[in-house]
C-alpha cells in the first residue's frame, strides 16, 4: 500500500482509504507494465471519482493519459476538480455530475480503460436506498455487495473499451455478476489484499468480442 499524494477532503465525499489505495496500486502497476513505446496517449475513465485521487495520482505519473471523470454527487465533482488541477493540466481532464456512464454515447464513447471503485459493502436495502446522505452511496452495496456493480455491468456491456477494473470483497455474491454477465466480459481476479479481517479483490474485466 502506498499513500501517493495528500488531497483535499469534503464530508460527504469518500476519503481515500484502504480499496482506494488498492485499486490506485493495482492500476499503476497495470500502467507500468504497458509498452509505452506503442502508444502515445491513453483515455481513460473513472467511474465514481470521489476525491479524484485515483485519477490524480495516475495523472501525476503518466503524463500520457487523460481523463474523464463521473460522480453521481456534485460535492464529489467539485473536490475531485480542486484535487485533480494540482497535479494534472487542465485540458487532460473533464468532469461530469451524472450516474455511471450514462452521459456517454456507447458510439463514440470508447476510453481505454475504465474503472470504479464501486459501493461494495454489504448493508440493509434501506441503507442502500438512502437517498438523503450521500457518504451513504458511496459505500452502501446492498444486501449482496453487489447491487452496484450489477448496474455498472449492465451499463458497460454497451460500450467498447479495452479493459476495465472494479473492486469488490470476498464476502459479496460476487458468482452472481460472473455468471449473469459471462456472456459479455471476461471475469479475472487480478490483485487481492487483506485489510483487517476482509480481502479486497480487483476484477479486471475485458469485453467478449
């Protein structure tokens, strides 16, 4: 685990934690291990950016992505804006106030690489319907663990992309998107981490052709 930079924080936004750290690892040593001699610049997409800092922390190293961001919650959008502008130019990245990839045309729209670190701890159905208080969302998964990332795939199977990632726990239903949505991605569990008595797990997930 490694804490990349200190950003800003906002007390309805998630603040980076221990899955923040994870998934950020994950996909700098996923970036690391690109050639970067047969590519010039990559457009990448982060789903539910919270505080921005994933896609800061990518920013600041590679200086050949770009980004576009989406968070459900206009709080979330404004902080990630004022963390993301320290370390990353202006014209690198976008931000938008909408839910999962919604705002996106599936034919135009063809990043690639897409990830989320998604709401993913296992909670009452109320919790999870809680429409009021927003840090609520941004970890309230459901009874299962997995009601949000169930919208994330039905929503991504439109989309061509080259790869994507998505965390989730040991503890979740997680067979239930592997076997609902096995017909569109290929499933690969590609890093796990033990946080306290929890193992977080990073899918990578690449679309069926």
């Amino acid at each position: 685990m490694q804490n990349y930079i200190k950003v800003k924080k906002a007390l309805e936004v998630y603040s980076p934690q221990e899955d923040t750290w994870f998934l950020t690892d994950t996909l700098v040593k996923y970036f690391d291990n690109l050639d970067r001699f047969n590519y010039k610049k990559l457009h990448v997409c982060e789903i539910g950016i919270g505080s921005g800092y994933i896609s800061a922390v990518l920013g600041k190293i590679y200086p050949n992505i770009n980004f576009v961001g989406v968070d459900v919650y206009f709080g979330a959008v404004e902080l990630s804006y004022k963390n993301m502008i320290r370390w990353i130019q202006l014209n690198r990245f976008s931000l938008i106030c909408s839910n999962l990839l919604n705002p996106f045309n599936p034919e135009t729209f063809q990043p690639d690489v897409i990830y989320f670190n998604p709401p993913y701890v296992k909670t009452s159905i109320n919790e999870y319907k809680n429409t009021t208080t927003p840090i609520i969302k941004t970890w309230a998964g459901g009874p299962s663990g997995t009601a949000v990332i169930h919208k994330f795939l039905e929503n991504l199977k439109d989309f061509n992309f080259k790869t994507g990632f998505f965390v989730s726990s040991q503890f979740n239903d997680n067979e239930t998107f592997e076997i609902k949505f096995k017909k569109n991605f290929r499933f690969k569990i590609i890093n796990e981490r033990k946080v306290e008595d929890e193992k977080l797990l990073c899918y990578q997930v690449i679309l069926r052709k």
